[in-house]
C-alpha cells in the first residue's frame, strides 16, 4: 500500500481547520498530522514533521502566510506549500506564488476541488486553478511587461522547440493530458518534456513556470482578465 499523502493546515480559525481537517481525512490515503494556529506554529510543526503538504491560510497571525510559505520552503523540498485564500486577486497569492510555493486555492473552492489540490501538490503537478492563477498573474504582470513581449526570451534558449511548445501550453495553465491532446503526444511524453524543462530553467514547479513565462513577456496578459 502507498504511502499515504501527509498534511499539516494550518489557519487561525479552529472551526476552519476541523473542517479541513474533517474533508481531508474522509479520503483514503490522506493523513492529517497537525494544526496550527498561526504561521510561526506552522512551521515548526512542518520543521518537526516533514509534511508533504503544508496547507496555509494567507492570513495569519504572528507569520502571515506569506513568511510562512517562505520558510517553509526555505527548509528544503519535502514539503511543498498550498495556500489558502478568500481572495481571487490578492497581492499575496501573487507574492506567494514567486516565492515558490506550489498552488493556491480558495478557501470556499468544493470539497472534491481541496482534495485533488493537495494530492496535486503532493505529486509534484503544483498548478492549482489554473484559471484564476492565469487571472492574477495577468493582473500583477501586465503594467510592467517588457517590450517586444510575446517573443523567446534569452532565458528559454536552452528549450528545444518542443520544450518551448510545452512551456507556452503550461504557461496557459494546461495539465498534462491536455497537453498531450493538444500536441498528439503520449502524457508521458509531456511529463518528460515537462520534466527537462523545468531543470533546464532551474525552476522548481510548474507554478514558477507561469510566473517566469508572464514576467519575460514569453506570454502577453490578456487586458480583458484585469476587466
């Protein structure tokens, strides 16, 4: 039997972690280890415990979620980091988000949707939501993009011209089988392209990915997501 995915939540409100607690330990193969109440509380259990998961609220006291993401990720790559917000376009996600943490959710997202985040993040595939992260991204890069924007930046010089293709479909928010459809591929195919990609840009995630992608100006925001 698989190892189950581990979890430490982490929020202020005690009724909001029982009810996560709650959805999560409903599924099979999920284990919740410990609650926190604030973001300094979090990362010693994650610094204790060595989660997979680390599901933080944005809001916190005495370490935001933010700090928090931060050090847990400075404590190396067994945890990878969800945040929790009510906010579909907060500064926040945007700065969490270029501080490497691995997908953002919304705290009034489904059950179903919660659960297949933190498998996600747990498995590697970081990319949560991708239409509101494609939306705030859009938001936050737009104003100051660079010139010539839409081009192959000096930084994708590595890529292979398939590599370059998969960046721009992950850019976009795409999962592998949707890749795969798209450029008539096998998903296995896409998660070794993936795969090559992401150690050649030095990125950690897919989420790193689309941030890098919007703010060399590979991929030009659409003014009508700011609408």
């Amino acid at each position: 039997m698989a190892n189950p995915v581990t979890v430490v939540i982490a929020d202020d409100q005690r009724l909001v972690r029982q009810g996560l607690r709650l959805i999560l330990e409903s599924e099979p193969g999920i284990e919740v280890l410990a609650e926190a109440s604030d973001g300094a509380e979090a990362v010693a259990r994650v610094r204790e415990l060595s989660p997979a998961v680390a599901l933080l609220d944005i809001r916190m006291p005495v370490l935001d979620g933010l700090r928090a993401a931060r050090e847990v990720i400075a404590l190396g790559p067994l945890t990878r980091v969800l945040i929790l917000t009510t906010f579909d376009a907060d500064d926040y996600v945007y700065e969490a988000l270029r501080a490497g943490v691995s997908g953002f959710l919304l705290k009034d997202a489904p059950a179903e949707q919660l659960i297949v985040a933190v498998r996600s993040v747990a498995a590697g595939d970081a990319l949560i939501d991708p239409v509101i992260t494609r939306r705030l991204i859009s938001r936050f890069t737009l104003a100051a993009r660079p010139a010539g924007a839409g081009g192959v930046p000096e930084a994708l010089a590595s890529l292979t011209a398939r590599e370059i293709d998969v960046f721009r479909l992950v850019a976009q928010g795409l999962s592998n089988l949707e890749i795969a459809r798209d450029l008539v591929v096998e998903e296995n195919t896409v998660k070794t392209h993936v795969s090559r990609m992401l150690m050649k840009l030095n990125l950690r995630d897919r989420v790193q990915a689309v941030v890098l992608a919007y703010e060399s100006g590979f991929i030009v925001p659409d003014p009508r997501t700011n609408a």
